[in-house]
C-alpha cells in the first residue's frame, strides 16, 4: 500500500513538472541559452570548438544535440534536456523518501518542486540543473552507503564518482560540492569507516579523469584544453570578487548572499529544520539515522555556496544568482521531509521550543516582508503551527485537512511563479514573430535588441540564407546584401530581458513612432517598421556641439575646481575626483542654432572608476531664468561591469525642438548622489541636429 501511495505521489510530481511546462513556458534569456543551441546545433554537424569553454558542457550539449536531432531545433527540444534533469532529480528525492511515510515523500517533492527557481529552470536550455542532477546522484550514494541494509561498497564508490563525472562535465560548480564531499570522508576517516567505499570511488574518479584528459589530448593534442578555453574566455564582471574592493567581497558574502538565499527561497527549507538545529549533538556526526545525514550535509552546502571560492587564483565566491546554487534544494528538502514529516505523523517528539521557534520565524519573516514571506512563510508557518497545537485533539479529518493545506502552501511560490510565467505570453510572441517575419516569406534583415536577435536567428535554427536577426548597434550596414528588405523589430519581452533602457537604445529606434509601424501589437508587445523610412543615415545629422574634457587642460565652457583633479600613476595622468559635482559644462543654448533642427540627439560619454555600487547620474539641464525646462538623468552604474576597474559609459539621447525652444542655457556634470568615491575621465558631449 505504502509502495503504490509513495509512485503515485512521484508521478504526480511528474505531472506537475509537466503541467508547469504546458502552461507556464516562458521562453529563453537569449545569452548563454541561444549560445548552446548553436553549440548543440553544431555538434550535430560535426563541428567542436575547442576555445569556447561551454563547448565542454558536454552533458547539457549532448541532450540538447540529440534532441535537436529527433525534433529539429524548436523549442520543445530544448527543453527537453533540463526536464529530463528535473525529473531525473525528483526521481532520487522519491529513492531517498520512498520507505518512509507518504506524508514525508509529499513534502519532500513538493519542497523540491516548491522552489520556484528549480521550476522556473527545469524548462530551461542551461546546466544548472544536470549539475543538480549530478549532485543528487552523488547524494544517493552516499545515503547506500550509510544507510542500505544492502550496501555495496564497489557499486557505491562508482556511483559517486560517475555522478560527480557527470557534475563535472555539466559545469563547474560541481566544485561547491568539494567541501561536502570532504566533510564526509574526513569524518568517515575519523569514525574509519567505509574505506572501501572511498577507495573504489577515488580510483573510479581518477580512471574517469584519466580517460578525460586523454580524450581531450587525443582529439586537442593537449590534455588541459578546457581549463585553457576557460581562461581564455574569462572576463571582468561584477562577479569578479577577487579584483574589487573589500567591501564588494564583505557584502557578497554577507548580506549579499544571504538576503538573496532568503529572497529567492533557499533559506527557507533551512528555517523549517530550525527547531531540530536547536538539539544538535557530536553524536549527529555518526550519521546513524537519516535525518542527522541530510541536515548536516545540507548545511554544508549552504555553507559551501556562501563561502567557497571557484578560482584558484584569488578568493572568488560564486556569483549571486540563485541558478548557481539549485543543488542545495533537493539535500535540504530531504532533511526538512524528514523532520517535518517526523512532527506530522507523530515519530518526532513534540517540544516546547518547536512553537517559539516557528513563531519566531514567522515574526523574523514579516519583518524581513518580500514576497517570501506573504507566499512561502505565512501560509505554511501558520498552518503548521496550528497544526502543532491541535494535534492532540484535532480528529483525523481535521488532521488530514491540515497536511494538505500545508503541502499545498510549499507549492505556492512555484504556482505565483508559473502564473507570472503566463503573462510573458512568449508563445503569442513566438507566433507572431513566425509569422509576420519567417513562415514562407522571403529572406530579410530584422534589426532588433540583442535578446529577440540572438532569439530570432535560433527561430531560423541558423541557417545564415533565411531570415537574418541583427543586433542594434552589432552590425555593418555596407555588409548587408542591398536585395534583401530591411525591418526594426520592438518587443517588450526582448527590450527587458536585454535590459535596455531608451537612453541605451539607438537613437533611430528612439526616433520611432507609432504611425510608422507596418504591424503592432499591444499584448505582447510587438512592433515592426519598415528601415527604408525610418533609419537615418549619419549624413543626414549635423553635429552641432562637441567638447571632450580630459582633464589634462583647460577646455572652454567647463568649469572645475582646481582641487577636484587628482594626479594617477597610471596612464590616466590626471582625473576628476567627484566629490558630488563633476566638472560642468554650460553653454548658451543660442550657440547652438538649434531652430534649424526638429529633433536634436545628445550623446554623453565617460570613462568612470567607482568601488562600490553608485547612484551617480548624468545630467542635462536645459535651463531658463526661472527654472528648467528639461531635466535629464541618466544612470550609469547599469553599464559598469564591474567595481574598483575603469570602464565606458554610453548614452544617447533624442530631444525634440519643442521641448527646449524656451530653454536659455545647457548644463551638463555628472552628479555623485551618495557621495562615494568616484573618478571620472574623457567626458565627450555631442550634440547633434536631425532633419
């Protein structure tokens, strides 16, 4: 009885993994996805480049590859391989769980499909999750081993070492899984114990590792070619801990990741164990019942993921996106199923501190606010609480009633994410772009943002004679075959996941307007307008102001306090400290003989070096005596890449005539809002008229 109750609640996980799909896709990034649907695309003909790192992501390629195969290159075929991951991940949660009660399993895989990140990817053509995947195979040796009446030592160790293979050739933060790994064999060493099991796991390991290299060699003619693709390929980002600040460093691993664990989720399985943290003993550390196995080990994860560094180089944390850290669910959804479930079917002992605790994590939780609270913590909190108090009284009905409502709340988060998913309306989009832009039509250019291009050309599986996507700004025009019609496409979803803002976007684009639209939808949004009418050829454009201050000289018309320049020992000799105002610009509007021009388009450019997140803006300030009469800020930490480096910063601009006719004077500065440190260099001001 036990046995069907226990398959139907994995197959109904399955359902509902399956349902999340049907009814909640919500489409691609259009960055790192699109790139391995080339990649997969590629291997399929044959073709392996060496110098791209994520080429080397062979188990995510080599699904997504033999779908393609199967399929063709659709959607439904890259999705398939993460959903395979998923299932293969909610198959071992129901290995793990299967032999304890129905009500432990439930809440197991409803924890696990109640993260809504592990659901939110589980469609999605990225490694994250067949590196879970890899883990919880690691996981489920280690619990044969401790655990299994039946326990083969040889079996086991090759298991673990194949799951952690797989790990390894999905991406490499397996890696955050080394220190869990250490902590069970250094306490197996202690307690020796399991020496066999570790032997036949390190000599699998190393055989598998062997055979890599080798293979690497064989076809490369160099063993270590993937480490040197990924050196090649690394590059400063915000992610880059060890070439900013301490300060970056402090708050990643401090407020950074814990409020993102709290957040998105992971925090909260943790925080339903809290009460059993509570009765922590060294005899825990025995691993002689499940539960001490998976509360421990989970810890360790969670640990691992905050504090372990990826590079070898210089102390580097992983970056703060919850992708990065899917493998901690399902260990911790184990050890919280079994606790949880343990308090619900009566097998662990009520204490007095289980209501403190849980009421105090409720209370810490509204404190904290966020959607966490209103759609994770309050309702299954409350509900197990009540639960708690009533037990003893409560009648089995009432009991039952209460299990569910509980099992239900853990999948909240997951449902409010697949209804958010729906609203994206990615198939309509996907439809719409087919058939205005693809299906039987003749080939043609379609200049769009970076996501919908990257998305567009996927549509057309690459193939470089159909349809072509093109990037704004990413493109030669003299290139472009002159038979071929020409389209600016605009999509919301696109613009978004692009994070474009307008002052980013081309100023052609920014010109657009409605009545120019050949086809436009609202919902989603969707527009497409003919180039022939629309681009403007820089020709047709008169520059009508330019000024580049580098603070090496005076420049007319800035004005800058001498004690605002600070002398470097790099290259940049001299630059402008900004204590709050920058160095200003302010010329009379009347110079610029702008009645000539309906429409004018302002271009700012800057070198920028902050350390630390900025509010720091770009203004414009077209002036009268009485007051403004346009006011533009323009944020610029959104294009820093990263802190404590110097970088570009880019942004244009179109005003129309009309908004500044009454305008006497022009002012331009940057403006350092919190006052931290800054330093700005090369400041270029254009101003151009378009007819």
């Amino acid at each position: 009885m036990r046995k069907n109750a226990s398959l139907f609640l994995f197959m109904a996980a399955l359902a509902l993994l399956a349902l999340a799909h049907i009814v909640g896709y919500s489409g691609h990034f259009g960055f790192d996805d699109m790139h391995y649907a080339h990649l997969a695309k590629e291997l399929n003909e044959g073709q392996f480049n060496q110098n791209d790192h994520f080429s080397f992501r062979l188990v995510l390629l080599a699904f997504t590859a033999l779908s393609y195969s199967l399929l063709g290159i659709q959607d439904l075929a890259s999705s398939l391989p993460s959903m395979l991951f998923s299932a293969s991940c909610l198959w071992v949660v129901y290995q793990l769980l299967k032999t304890h009660s129905p009500i432990t399993l439930a809440i197991g895989l409803a924890l696990t499909l109640g993260s809504e990140w592990f659901l939110f990817y589980s469609d999605k053509l990225m490694p994250d999750l067949a590196v879970t995947m890899g883990a919880c195979f690691a996981y489920l040796a280690a619990y044969r081993q401790y655990f299994s009446q039946s326990s083969n030592h040889k079996q086991n160790g090759f298991l673990l070492a194949f799951a952690l293979f797989i790990g390894f050739n999905s991406k490499g933060t397996i890696l955050l899984l080394l220190p869990w790994l250490l902590f069970i064999l250094i306490n197996d060493l202690r307690l020796k114990r399991n020496q066999k099991f570790w032997l036949y796991a390190l000599g699998t390991g190393l055989s598998l590792l062997l055979l890599y290299f080798g293979a690497c060699f064989f076809f490369f003619d160099d063993a270590f070619i993937r480490f040197k693709a990924l050196e090649t390929n690394s590059y400063l980002n915000r992610c880059s801990y060890g070439s900013q600040s301490l300060k970056i460093l402090v708050k990643r691993l401090s407020s950074g990741f814990w409020g993102m664990s709290y957040r998105e989720g992971l925090l909260f399985p943790f925080l339903l164990l809290a009460p059993y943290f509570f009765s922590i003993k060294s005899s825990w550390f025995k691993f002689e019942k499940p539960l001490q196995f998976f509360s421990l080990s989970a810890i360790t994860l969670l640990l691992s993921a905050c504090f372990m560094s990826i590079s070898l180089k210089a102390y580097n944390p992983m970056c703060l996106d919850i992708r990065h850290y899917l493998f901690v669910i399902p260990m911790v959804a184990i050890a919280a199923a079994l606790y949880i479930g343990g308090l619900l079917t009566q097998k662990e002992a009520l204490k007095w501190y289980h209501f403190i605790v849980y009421i105090g994590v409720l209370l810490l939780t509204f404190y904290l606010g966020g959607r966490s609270f209103w759609w994770a913590y309050l309702g299954s909190f409350s509900i197990l609480i009540v639960y708690l108090i009533l037990q003893e009284k409560a009648t089995t009905n009432l009991k039952n009633l209460l299990k569910a409502l509980f099992i239900t709340s853990l999948l909240a988060l997951s449902a409010k994410q697949v209804v958010k998913q729906q609203k994206s309306k990615y198939p309509e989009l996907r439809s719409m772009i087919y058939e205005q832009l693809i299906d039987e039509k003749e080939p043609k250019y379609v200049i769009t943002n970076p996501v919908q291009a990257r998305i567009g050309n996927y549509y057309t599986g690459f193939e470089a004679q159909s349809t072509q996507f093109l990037a704004y700004n990413d493109f030669d025009p003299d290139t472009l075959k002159p038979e071929r019609e020409k389209y600016i496409l605009t999509t919301w979803f696109g613009r978004s996941l692009s994070f474009l803002i307008e002052s980013e976007l081309p100023f052609y684009v920014q010109t657009l307007t409605d009545e120019k639209a050949i086809f436009r939808n609202e919902d989603p949004q969707m527009t497409i307008y003919p180039i022939e009418r629309l681009l403007l050829d820089p020709s047709e454009s008169d520059t009508l102001f330019y000024s580049l201050h580098s603070f090496e000289e005076n420049v007319d018309g800035w004005q800058l306090n001498e004690a605002d320049l600070k002398s470097t020992e790099s290259s940049r000799k001299t630059v402008n400290k900004v204590y709050e105002y920058s160095a200003t610009l302010k010329i009379p509007v009347d110079t610029l003989k702008l009645g000539s021009y309906s429409t004018y388009l302002l271009e700012f450019k800057l070198d920028l070096y902050v350390e630390e997140p900025t509010e720091a803006l770009i203004v414009a300030s077209f002036d009268k005596p009485e007051g403004a009469v346009k006011w533009i800020g323009l944020d610029v930490n959104k294009q820093l890449k990263s802190y404590s480096n110097w970088w570009s910063v880019n942004h244009q601009v179109v005003v129309k005539h009309s908004e500044i006719k009454k305008a006497k004077e022009l002012t331009v500065f940057l403006w350092n809002k919190d006052k931290k440190h800054c330093e700005l260099d090369n400041f270029k001001i254009t101003i151009s008229g378009i007819k």
